[in-house]
C-alpha cells in the first residue's frame, strides 16, 4: 500500500519541487537583470535617480479654471517617481493624486531618455485635459542644466474658446534643482501672444 502511495505522489511531488526551484531561478535571473540595468546605467537616465522617491507637490494652475492673478493651487499633492522594471528601467513614472479646487486630480507621466538623440521625453496623462500631453527634447540637449522639452496640443479650449481646435505650441521646463526640491513649469504659446506660463510644480522630498 505504501509503495502504491509513493508511486502516485512521487510525481507530484517532483513536480512541485521542480516548479518552485524553477520559480525561485527566474526571480533570480530579474533581480540580477535589475541590478545589471541600474548598474548599467547612461549618464541620461542616471540622471534621472534624483527623482525617484516620494514628494509633496504644491501645484499653481493658471488655466481652466485658474488666472495669472488669481491662479488655482493645491498643496496637498503627492507626487510618486519610481522606475518601470518591465522597461527593463528604461522609463519613470510619475503619479500624482491631489485635489484642486473642489475636484481630486489625478497625473499619469511617463519621462524617458533617448540615448540615440541624447534628449529627454515626457509624456502626461491627467484627469483635466482630455488628451495626451508630449513633449521632446531637441536632439543633443540632455546635457544642458534644465530639462527644456517642447511638445504640442490641439486645444480643447484651455487657452480660450477663441482657440478650440487650434494647435497650440507648449513647453514642459524641469529643473533638478536639488535632490529635495525640483520646480516642473508648463508654458502655452497661443496664437498671436507670447508665451505664458499655465501651470507650475514645486516637489519637496517627503520624509
């Protein structure tokens, strides 16, 4: 009877231990590729580690719904950076959560480094504009000391009903100004003005 036994769950037995070694040598093989991509690292994304962390985001908004004088803001965001592994870290992502006004807001951005054109490039996805936000460095510019990425949208009216359908030129600024503090500023160029901010970011490392 017991060797019956053994005969029929020898097997299964095999079967779990092989799977669960099995389990354990991928887990290995992506901790080693993670340490390898980090360890790997360009100086552009290198650059980029200083913000990886948690902050809290203190947002002026001087559009939809906001103004130069009066513009709306929130200090109660958090701003969340971590590294995609699946990217095999190749891009961050930023999540913010918040509330402005009376409304809670929600950021999706996703910010890379094209080793090939040497440049930065950001991508965002909010719960305000009903549409993607990108933006591209010009080539060659990922060393210079702000992160300058220009982009452009089709207005759903952000910068006036005048404007609704109209392709507006835009420009993300980032300034690394420290590993605790870093300043994310957007600008809209509307037909026939100059450029002018809309909205502006200051994160502070939390602790």
């Amino acid at each position: 009877m017991r060797t019956g036994l053994f005969r029929t769950f020898a097997p299964i037995v095999l079967a779990a231990t092989l799977s669960v070694t099995s389990c354990a040598a991928e887990d290995t093989v992506v901790a080693t590729a993670t340490t390898t991509q980090h360890a790997a690292q360009d100086a552009g994304h290198a650059r980029l580690n200083q913000l990886v962390g948690e902050w809290t985001a203190e947002k002026s908004t001087f559009v939809a719904g906001g103004t130069p004088d009066a513009p709306l803001i929130t200090r109660d965001a958090v701003s969340r950076w971590s590294w995609i592994g699946e990217t095999g870290g190749n891009f961050l992502r930023e999540e913010v959560t918040g509330v402005i006004g009376d409304r809670p807001y929600y950021r999706l951005g996703l910010l890379g480094y094209s080793p090939v054109d040497d440049r930065y490039e950001w991508s965002t996805f909010d719960s305000v504009t009903p549409l993607t936000m990108a933006y591209r460095g010009a080539k060659g510019t990922a060393g210079n000391p702000d992160l300058s990425l220009p982009g452009e949208f089709t207005d759903p009216g952000i910068t006036g009903p005048a404007n609704v359908g109209k392709t507006i030129p835009m420009r993300t600024l980032i300034r690394l100004e420290s590993p605790n503090r870093t300043v994310m500023e957007l600008f809209f160029t509307p037909p026939g003005e100059p450029e002018r901010l809309a909205d502006r970011v200051v994160l502070t490392r939390r602790a």
